[in-house]
C-alpha cells in the first residue's frame, strides 16, 4: 500500500510519527510506502540562511531529535551561536536558531548554493535522520522558492506585508491578519514525485496540520488540487480544530483571516471539492452532518505517540472502508 499524507508543521508531524508506528509497529506493516509532502511556504531567509520550518520538524519529529516541549527545533538544543549573533547586532533576533538548527540551515545553504534542488537537500537531511530506513519519503511540496506573507494593517494606514513567520512568531499572529499571498507561487511547480504520489497512492491523508498556512498552501501549488480531485485513492482528513478550537497554533486567526468558521465543518468545507473522509473529535460529531465526506468521530487528542497511531489508524481504516464501497 502507499500512503501520502500532505504536512505542515507540529500537528501534521506528530501525526506522521502516529502513522509510522500504526503500520510499523502496531500492524506489523513494513512494507507499506509512506510519502509526506511538507509546506515550504513558512521558509525564510535570515543570517543568509534558508531556513525551512515545516520539513525541518517533519525531519526531526521522525527522526527522533524535536524539542518535545515546544514540538520544532532540536532537543538538546544550545543558543550560543544566536547570542553572539544579538551581541554583533545581526536581525531578527525575535527567531529562536539554536546551534544544532543552525548546522542544518547551514548545510541547506551551502548545497543549494552550490545548485542542489531543495528536493535533494531534503533527501540528505533525510538520510541524517533515517527516514528511508523508516519506509517514509519527505518532498518538499515544490523545489521553486515560495514564502506566505501575511497582509496586516500598516499603522501609517494603509495594508503592509510581513513575512508568515514574523506574523506568527514575533506579533503571535495576535495582529489581524487580512489575507494570505504566496510570494512565488505562480511560478511554482510541485517537486519532482509529488503529483505521481498523489495520482498513484491507495490513501491520501490530510493531518490535523494548520488547513489555511500548511495544507492550504500545498492545495495553492499548481496542479495539486487538481491531483486530489482527480485521485482514486480515497482522501481522508482529520480536523485540527476541537470544539471551536485549535488544538495548538493559530488555526483560528488564520481561519478567521478567510471568514471561514472555526469549526471541524469550516475546516472541511475547505477541502469539500477533494475529501472523501473526514475524522472529528467526539465533541464535534453532532455539528458535522451534511458533509459530502464520510464522517467518524473519535478522541482526537495526540497526547503522545500511541494516541497518534490510534488516529491515524482510523483515518487508515476509514480510507479502507472507503475503498472496498468503491470497488463493490
Ligand atoms: N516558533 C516560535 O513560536 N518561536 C520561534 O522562535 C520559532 C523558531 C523556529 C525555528 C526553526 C523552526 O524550524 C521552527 C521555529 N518555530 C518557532 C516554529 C515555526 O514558526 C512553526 O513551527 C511553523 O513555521 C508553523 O507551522
């Protein structure tokens, strides 16, 4: 079987690690494909560096060196190089880097400098972190530069664009947002394997990742929407907002940025035109009626790995179920 989940950030990469250990571990299965395709639309560029938030955490998530507290950056982690940094004046300081995370912005430079494609980038980082050994593939949604601005009120009048980052890292996204532009995003292609996994996969999953500035940019790469659309393979979700909330992050600004409700249903109405399945916490399963896509409510809380797999492995069994109502 070969399994493609689209990924952002701490949510989609907690649930990628559920999944891994639903098929290795729990079913036994290692010989399922998995492919994740990351965000690259919160990349930035600071200190010269390219800095690319959402595979970094996808890489260190599954390969066992994320900060567990904060769910992004290296366990482990030291900051001396950022202090020099501050003490020679060098900008932003409002970025946590800390020194094992520098070594990878570092590499990631130099290779692209020297002509390298993010794609082959990512596959080396991957190999530092033992993906292939875990059955899964990370590409980047595309290898073509693009990074999400948020548009903001100036306070000399007027509209003003910062950087994703600075909206939700330094202003905690506490600003109203007005909308969401891709810088780049019209020259944008999908990286080399991604349309191939979405066309050729038995199941596509959407993890509870941030649906407006992770997985929304994704679906924003030409071609991709219409590659979900168009896909045999069933789709299937799961809602990253519970009881009207986010479970982390700033779901909810960003939701409110596109007017849509800060709901399990918002959130699907998103995807109506691709999603075949969609899972919601117990605390929503009244209110998602009258979806198109099948809907199953369970506990949606990841409080560690085990209660990943335990999601994932629904959202697995009703991609299945899904299936086999296909074929009958
Ligand atoms: N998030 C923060 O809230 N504060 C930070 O200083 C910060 C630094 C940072 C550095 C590297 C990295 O890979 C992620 C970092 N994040 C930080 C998280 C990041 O803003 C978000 O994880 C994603 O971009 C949104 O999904």
């Amino acid at each position: 079987m070969r399994v493609t989940a689209l990924a952002g950030g701490v949510g989609g990469a907690r649930f990628v690690r559920g999944l891994l250990h639903e098929l290795r571990e729990v079913r036994q299965d290692r010989d399922s494909e998995v492919v994740v395709i990351g965000n690259t639309g919160d990349d930035i560029t600071l200190f010269g560096l390219r800095i690319c938030p959402d595979l970094d955490t996808l890489l260190y998530t599954l390969g066992g060196g994320v900060d567990e507290s904060q769910g992004w950056g290296r366990a482990d982690e030291s900051h001396t190089v950022q202090q020099e940094l501050a003490a020679l004046g060098a900008q932003p300081q409002w970025f946590g880097l800390g020194d094992r995370d520098f070594a990878a912005h570092i590499a990631r430079s130099q290779w692209l400098g020297q002509g390298q494609t993010l794609s082959q980038v990512t596959e080396r980082l991957a190999q530092r972190w033992g993906l292939p050994d875990q059955g899964v593939r990370l590409l980047p949604a595309t290898d073509t530069p693009i990074e999400t601005h948020v548009v903001i009120d100036d306070p000399a009048g007027g509209e003003q664009a910062v950087h994703f980052q600075q909206w939700w890292v330094q202003l905690l996204a506490a600003v109203r947002a007005h909308r969401f532009t891709v810088a780049g995003l019209g020259q944008a292609v999908p990286a080399p394997g991604v349309l191939d996994a979405l066309r050729t996969s038995d199941v596509i999953l959407l993890p509870p990742s941030n649906p407006v500035v992770s997985i929304g940019i994704i679906l924003g790469i030409p071609g991709v929407r219409d590659a979900l659309r168009g896909s045999r393979a069933p789709v299937v979700g799961v809602s990253p907002i519970i009881g009207g909330a986010p479970v982390r992050g700033h779901a909810d600004a960003c939701l409110a940025a596109l007017d849509v409700e800060v709901s399990a249903t918002g959130v699907a109405g998103l995807y109506a035109d691709f999603l075949d399945g969609w899972l919601v916490d117990d605390a929503d399963a009244a209110g998602a009626a009258g979806l198109r896509a099948e809907v199953r409510s369970l506990d949606l809380r990841m409080r560690d790995v085990h209660g990943a797999a335990r999601i994932a492995g629904a959202a697995l069994d009703l991609a299945t179920d899904l299936s086999s109502r296909r074929t009958a």
